[in-house]
C-alpha cells in the first residue's frame, strides 16, 4: 500500500493532482478541498490510499491521515465505494461526517450526492460504533445539526486560484455557476469546480 506521498505539484486539475517524486509524475485524485491547498511547482504531502481493481489502480489522496482513515473505513459500509467516501468527504470534514454517522443524522447524510435515505440508514447502522471519539476531548456527541462544508464558493475560490486564475476570475465564475445551482439541493462541488474552468477557457 502507497501510505503517502511527497514532492513537487507538478499539475492541479479539477478531480486530481499529479505529484512528481524522484521523477515520477504519479496522478493522485482528491477532493476539491485537498486540491485547493495544491499550488503548482511547490511542496506537497498527501496521505494516500490505493485502491486496486481488475482493470485499474487509482491512487487517492487526503490532506491528513485522519482523513484517510476516515475514507478507508467509509468503505467497509455495504454499497460505499471509493467515490462516494471521496464524495462524502467533498461535503464534510471529516469532524462533522462522524458526528452525522454516530447520531445517524439521515437528514445531513442525504446531502450527499448519491446517497438515499436507505443508504443513509445503512451507513449510520453498519458505521456509528466504529468511529471512536467524536470531540476529540471527553467523547461526547454533540447534537447540533450539520451544514455542508464550507462555504462551497471558498472552496472552489481556492481549488481555482490554486490552477492559476485571479481572484475577480474566480469569482466571476463561481457567480455564474452559482446562479445554475438548484436552490435547495447539495452542491457538488467538483462538478461546479469543472464547470468554472470551462467557463474561464472560454473567457481567456
């Protein structure tokens, strides 16, 4: 197994990175929060997880090894494939995504995209007692509701800036994008993030 990874961000782009170490370039895909801390020609460590199947190996990267973690055991959940932890992770942190498991906040974890109320369900029971402390101090939960990470619009500011357009660029894009959005629904933030840089090709 690839734990980790480190060397220089030799590519940021809308689903994934490419780190290059000892003249390798190796493809890394992440969430838009791990990418919009990417700068290209800098310095970079991801946590890592490899995931093999018949016809493909994809590498997986995270800001932190709790985040990794997190997207491994999100995955020992019946119909949880490394998408939709890397999706689920997209929305939460990994903070809030273990207080909606262990209160089994069905609401919150119907926010992601491609998870239904009985996926929510299943999750919450085959996950909420394996997730360890949720406050990192006395193990309490707390009951608060949760809202999506954010804003979203920060997090594409970021991921954009961090590919190399300007401030007003980005938020140009994200205001248009952002007027497509279906009031009400979750934003998916890779797909607005792709969208955006669609958007700005054409401009430039």
């Amino acid at each position: 197994m690839i734990a980790s990874v480190r060397g220089t961000v030799a590519a940021v782009g809308p689903d994934g990175a490419v780190i290059e170490v000892g003249g390798v370039g190796l493809a890394v895909s992440c969430s838009p929060g791990t990418l919009a801390r990417l700068r290209v020609g800098e310095a970079a460590r991801l946590a890592t997880s490899l995931v093999v199947r018949e016809d493909s190996l994809t590498l997986y990267g995270f800001a932190d090894d709790d985040e990794r973690a997190l997207f491994e055991l999100l995955q020992t959940a019946n119909g949880v494939g490394p998408k939709l932890a890397q999706t689920m992770l997209a929305v939460y942190p990994p903070r809030e995504l273990r207080r909606a498991v262990a209160t089994s906040d069905l609401a919150a974890l119907t926010r992601v995209p491609g998870i239904g109320r009985k996926g929510a369900e299943r999750i919450a029971l085959e996950l909420r007692d394996r997730l360890g402390s949720i406050d990192g101090s006395d193990g309490r939960v707390e009951m608060a509701g949760l809202t999506a990470v954010a804003p979203w619009r920060d997090q594409l500011a970021h991921a954009l800036a961090g590919l190399g357009f300007s401030g007003k660029e980005a938020l140009d894009a994200i205001d248009v994008v952002a007027a497509d959005q279906p009031e009400g629904e979750p934003p998916d933030v890779s797909a607005l993030l792709r969208r955006s840089i669609q958007l700005l090709g054409r401009t430039r």
